[in-house]
C-alpha cells in the first residue's frame, strides 16, 4: 500500500541548499515519524542538512543573476590565456556548479528550435537563444558591437559576434 506521494529515502527532491544558496537536487536521507521529510544531502556540494523548501523562482533568479555576473566576469577576464582551466571557487561553491544551474534555469523553458546556430558574421542581441557547434545551447547574457558573453552548460564564453564578411 505505498503511498506515491510519500518520499522514500533516496528520492531526488528539490530543496534550498543552504551550502549552495541555491534550489538544487537533493537526495532524501532521513524521514520523521510521520514520514515526512527530515534530512537531505545535496547532489552538487554533497553536504547533509536539515531540509528546506526551495526559495520561490524570482528571489533565485535575481541572487543567482548577481551572483553568476560576479563570477563571469571573473572568468572571463583573461580568456586570451586558454592554458588555465579556470577552477574559481567561492566558498564551497564552484563557478562550473552556479553556471550550470543557471543555465538550467535559463533554458528550461526556452524552445531549441527557436534557438540561432552561432556564426561570428551574425549579430546577436541578450537573451538569444544560440546553438553552438561543439558547446550546445547557450543564453546570451551580455552584447556589445564585437562580442558576446553566453551562458552554456559548461560555463560562460565569450565569443566575437557580428564581424564583417571579407568578400
Ligand atoms: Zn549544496
């Protein structure tokens, strides 16, 4: 008589890390008497806690947005220099693991078909949706008249947009 709606441990749920500050997956790991939900450890920081509800999707857009930028522009300052597998961490908390999640929260809604296959003769604008050959889906987040920073699964890249066709 198992109840679907009931967790079990090992379930994946979403809660608010509060390592990661973000709505992230989780794994069940402790139930009350009552069945309920007790103890979770995070699927990105692997750290135990007491559970907590994901924060509202606004309030963790606008922490994340901030909080990603910040990062980015870490990351990309330098990009010339293609030797350095940037690992920047802050706190217990990778830039590759905010991007991701970022980059779920961008695109989960957004429809592939609609996306623009990369080419740096085309101009892009924020917010456009592009299908990079070798990187996959990416958000542009940033423009400007010759480059692009887009947000893909595996991080932030900037890449020249917009250039001139030698013919
Ligand atoms: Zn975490």
């Amino acid at each position: 008589m198992a109840d679907p709606k009931k967790p079990a441990l090992g379930d994946v749920i979403e809660i608010r890390c509060r390592f990661c500050r973000l709505n992230l997956d989780a794994n069940v790991s402790a139930l009350g008497p009552d069945g309920g939900i007790v103890k979770v450890q995070c699927r990105t920081c692997r750290h135990f806690q007491d559970f907590k509800a994901p924060r509202p999707i606004e309030d963790q857009r606008a922490a994340l947005i901030r909080k990603v930028m910040k990062i980015a522009e870490r990351h990309t300052q330098g990009t010339s220099n293609r030797s350095t597998p940037a690992a920047t961490t802050t706190g217990s908390l990778s830039a590759e693991a905010v991007a991701k999640a970022l980059w779920d929260e961008a695109t989960k809604d957004a429809n592939p078909l609609k996306s623009k296959i990369y080419d740096p003769h085309r101009a892009f604008g924020v917010d456009d949706l592009i299908h990079h050959k070798g990187r996959g889906l990416g958000v542009v987040r940033e423009a400007d008249d010759v480059s692009i920073l887009v947000l893909f699964r595996e991080g932030f890249v900037r890449l020249p947009h917009d250039e001139p066709r030698d013919e």
